[in-house]
C-alpha cells in the first residue's frame, strides 16, 4: 500500500498525527526532570531522547516550546541542568500522565504520585521509582526554522543505575531495568532480546555475542 | 550505583561507547537507502531516527560524517532523496551487516544480500525486505560543533507499508510489521504491546485504549 502525498495532505490532523508519529519506529522513553529557580519542580515524559556522542558524552531531544513541555525548556535554561529517567513497566502510567496540562504552579511529581529525589549536590530533580537516571548539564540548543521546534544538547554528568545491569564490556541490560519503548503516541511495549550480534566486518557474517 | 565524572573519565574508550550508547534507551532501527550521481546505491543501518514533526511530516536522523555513514550523507546531498526503512526480525542480521566499512564501489544491497526495491520515479532504492518503507526528500542540515556529528532532517514524501498495520485511528501495529528495536550498539529486540494509554487530562488517569 502507498501513501502519497496527496493523501497525506488530505488526512484527519489527528489521524496524520498517530501516523506520523508511528514512523520512525520504536521510540525510547524518558522523563525528564527540572527545576525552577523559585524551587518549583516538573517532569516530562519525552520519546525523542537521542544518543549523539560518547565522548563527551551527549544526548538530545526534542522540544516543541509551544507545549506541555515549555516549562522543562524554561527550566533547563533557568538553571542549567535536568535528569534524564528511564520509564520502566512499573511506572509507565504515571509517566504517560506527566503529558497532560498541569497549571505551571502544580509538578507533575505531585500530581502523578512519582518521587522527587534530590541526590548530592545536582541541581535537578531525579525520579526514584526509574532504575536507570542520568543527570545532564545543558550545553547547547538549536532552534529548527523547518517547524518551530527546538533540538537540546546535554552533556551527561552523572550515572545512576541499580548494581548489576552493565556486562563487562559496557553494554546496559536495558531489559532488567525494566525499560520500556513507546509507539506513535500512546503504545506502550515491554521488550525480548533476540541477540547481540558481533561488530560487523565486511569479510564475515556477524555472530552472535554471549 | 553512581558513575561521576572522573569515573566516565577514566573508562576504556569501547565500555564507554557501549555504556554511553545504552543510556538514551532503545533506539529505532532503520536502513537508509540512497544512491549517487552515477547509480551505485548505498544502504546503511541507524538508531537515531527521531520525530520531527507531523505536519509536514519531519524525520530526522544524526550521522557521523567520517564515519561508514559518510556514503549515506554524500549520496542523500548529491541526489536530494533517501529511503527509511524498518528493520524487521527476519533481517535485522543483514541490516547489522551494512554497519560493516565496504569499499565506496561494493552496494551494501549487494554484500548483505537485501534487495534493491525501485519504486515509481523515486530517486532512492527501497528495502524489498522492509515492510514499511518511506520516501524523503533531504531538507535540511545541522552541522553540530559540538562533536562534529550532523542532524540531518528529511520531509516524508511517501509511504509505503502492508496492508493492514494502520488503525482507525492512524496508530501502526509496529509489531505485527516485525519493526525490532535496538539497544547500546548490538542489541536487537522485539517488542510486546504493555497497552495503548489515552490523551492524558489533568483531572483523570489515562485509560487502556482498545
């Protein structure tokens, strides 16, 4: 079946939306946590998280400054820095409901029944409930002319995760922390390791590693 | 557990790419199909395809351009157009395997042994393979000081996929296409539906949708 762009330009906006957002495939799952400078905490779900370097170590998302997520914008600029969680299948219904259009006086944390947890001295707020929590310095943001969204840098600064995840060579289990994928707007999906497969070289087929 | 800094610091340079490459969660996994100027195709697998935006129909993708992924980049520029296309569980092996450093005049088509697919008058061969393939044309790049990496934002021109996959509603059964996700570098993973949440209000919790 082809979809053109005739029919494209034809679809319901919310249909075109659910099938949009479907296309890029699966999707991680985070939330994101900030602060402002009054002490004023929100949390975000995100689905645009993506790794751009290892070193230093970068990650980026997506920010549509015009939604739900314009005080996580706000707030990471006022102070520089925000935590990146993993959604996990324990809590992907409160994650999902940090969506929705609190009033700016009200923190998703509170109204979601998700925890606040303050570590050290990072300026930002972590989720208790997540098993894998990154903490980030912001470093640079790209206003995208195309649509009005905004691309945002962090470096990572800290790692938090429950003991045991990581094998020898790195590699994050991201499957015994419980980590879920998002589809299109609203899936949910628990995921089943098929395989690692060796670092491919043109000569041979890859095998599979452990 | 708590990595810092001087611990991120001091890692071996291939755990800190597994470990760092992990951490945004799972990825999409997609081929790129292009070719250049003088017909040799080009296929290469990423894990940053990312949502842009609905209306027009963005996707975006990051590459490193002294990478493997430096053919996909010069091809996509040169011609104005690529293909997406979704690894599946029946070929994700392949897909792995054009990860591999193939001299500039081998098509990773033809050493993974997946099939050029040309469709109507688009200038970029499709995945055959793929059971939901789309048609963009190159819109814009981002070149991003900060690590010398390039996001590279595409409009979706034309979709194509199975009979079938799309509900009413516009949401695509990723699943029932065989679409896997990817984790850290080598991680390939099927997924299991948790559930579909509806539009999250702030005065009720989101309900099981179907």
């Amino acid at each position: 079946m082809k979809i053109d762009q005739t029919r494209l330009a034809a679809m319901d906006h919310r249909y075109r939306v659910a099938l949009i957002n479907s296309l890029s495939g699966f999707k991680s799952a985070n939330l994101i946590g900030t602060v402002n400078q009054t002490g004023h905490t929100n949390l975000s779900i995100v689905s645009s998280c993506v790794h751009l370097g290892a070193d230093p170590a970068l990650l980026a998302f997506v920010v549509r400054p015009h939604s739900v997520d314009r005080h996580t914008l706000e707030n990471l600029l006022e102070t520089g820095y925000y935590t990146v969680n993993h959604v996990n299948q324990d809590i992907y219904r409160q994650a999902h409901q940090t969506s929705a259009r609190y009033p700016r006086d009200e923190s998703e944390f509170h109204a979601t029944g998700l925890t606040e947890d303050w570590r050290g001295e990072f300026k930002a707020p972590y989720v208790k409930e997540a098993r894998i929590g990154l903490g980030l310095r912001f470093r640079e943001h790209h206003p995208l002319a195309i649509n009005g969204t905004e691309f945002i840098i962090g470096e990572i600064e800290e790692i938090w995760m429950d003991d045991g995840l990581i094998a020898e060579d790195g590699f994050v289990d991201l499957e015994a922390a419980g980590t879920v994928c998002v589809s299109s707007l609203d899936g949910y999906h628990r995921t089943t390791k098929l395989t690692r497969l060796s670092y491919a070289k043109p000569d041979r087929s890859p095998v599979d590693i452990e």
